[in-house]
C-alpha cells in the first residue's frame, strides 16, 4: 500500500530550504538559478516544482484522513474507502480519491478480532475541487489488499502503562495487527463505519 491508504505510513511535513544561487554545477541545459540538474526552479532534484521530495505536483502540505464502511455477512464485506484531503489552514475538504472494497473472510490470527476479511480494492473515483494541488489521481490505490479486523476491546502497553482501546478496526501486517481507526459496528454486525484515529499532515505520497 501506498502512503497511504493506510496510517502505518504517517506523512510528515516536509521541510523547505532556501532558494540557492547558481553555483554553475548544475548541467548546461538547466537554466534555471538553483544548484541541481533539473530544470524547474525549486531547490530539490524531483522534476515537480514544490520544495518536497516526492515527485507529485503537489504545491502545499496538507491533513489527510481515512475513512470508510462496509456492508457484512459472515463471508462478505462490500463497502468502499476514502482518503479525503483537507486544506491545512481552513480544514475544508479539498479532494477525496474513493476506492471500493471487497473481501472474504481472513485466515490471520487475530485474537481481539469478532471478524477478520482480506480485502482487495477496486477502480478508484477523484472527487473535489482541490486534487490538482496535491497529486492524488484516482487509480492511485487500484488493486491493493489489506486484511482489516474488528476489535470490540484492544488492551496494550506502552511506556510501561497499559491502556484499551473500544470499538477499533486494525490492519494486519508482518505478523501483528494495527488497530488504526474508531469503528462503529451495528448491533447485529451487518453494517461498520470507520475513520481513522488521528490526521496526518503532509504531501501526498511523501
């Protein structure tokens, strides 16, 4: 998985640095007034022209979330997840790229867990205003997989204190389960609402 779909791989902001003069190391076909080879003008050796080192277009930092729900069976889930951006300073949302997600019943091991499904992801939708500035597209997420469980109760250490957490959807991955997002599951468990615990502020697929 990419970035991004998933919260294991947090953005962090990307710092900035200081516009250089042309020191004449860069080639003779850069025309441009900084010190790398490429040809835009910013100070990094991506050839987009923000100042991260991705090579998306994006053009300023911004919060990501994740959310999604799906529709269960014993052996079915039918629903759909969406990263949805949101405009550092305002908070409104700028784009969301929406996947649809199906799967059966999973084989890991996870003790927690009232109900385990691998997931594969379908074709992608872009919706807002805003995708241009970040580099999203809408095929970015197409065909990945994830294997996602629900935990009514989570209990773990950390620092030398033990916490729970209620009601969290995880993903597994390398043996272990990461329990990511607040999930609501109705009282017969046909139906889960989730979103992920805490935004992430950064470039898109940095």
């Amino acid at each position: 998985m990419s970035l991004a779909l998933l919260p294991s791989l947090i953005a962090l902001l990307a710092g900035c640095s200081p516009k250089a003069t042309d020191s004449g190391a860069d080639s003779a076909a850069d025309t441009d007034t900084d010190t790398d080879d490429d040809t835009d003008t910013d100070t990094d050796s991506d050839t987009d022209t923000d100042t991260n080192a991705d090579s998306n277009a994006d053009t300023a930092p911004n919060v990501f979330d994740y959310e999604g729900a799906a529709d269960l069976t014993a052996t079915t889930w039918t629903g759909s997840e969406s990263i949805v951006v949101y405009d550092v300073t305002s908070m409104a949302e700028t784009c969301r790229v929406t996947n649809p997600s199906t799967g059966a019943p999973g084989t890991e091991s996870c003790p927690e867990c009232t109900f385990l499904f691998d997931l594969s992801w379908g074709t992608g939708s872009l919706s807002g205003d805003g995708c241009a500035t970040t580099g999203m597209s809408a095929a970015d997420h197409d065909g990945e997989s994830w294997v996602y469980g629900f935990a009514p109760t989570h209990a773990y250490s950390y620092g030398g204190y033990d916490y729970t957490q209620s009601n969290v959807l995880g993903y597994y991955y390398s043996g272990y389960m990461y329990f990511w997002a607040d999930a609501t599951v109705n009282a017969d468990s046909t139906h889960i609402d989730y979103r992920s615990m805490s935004l992430a502020p950064g470039y898109y697929g940095y």
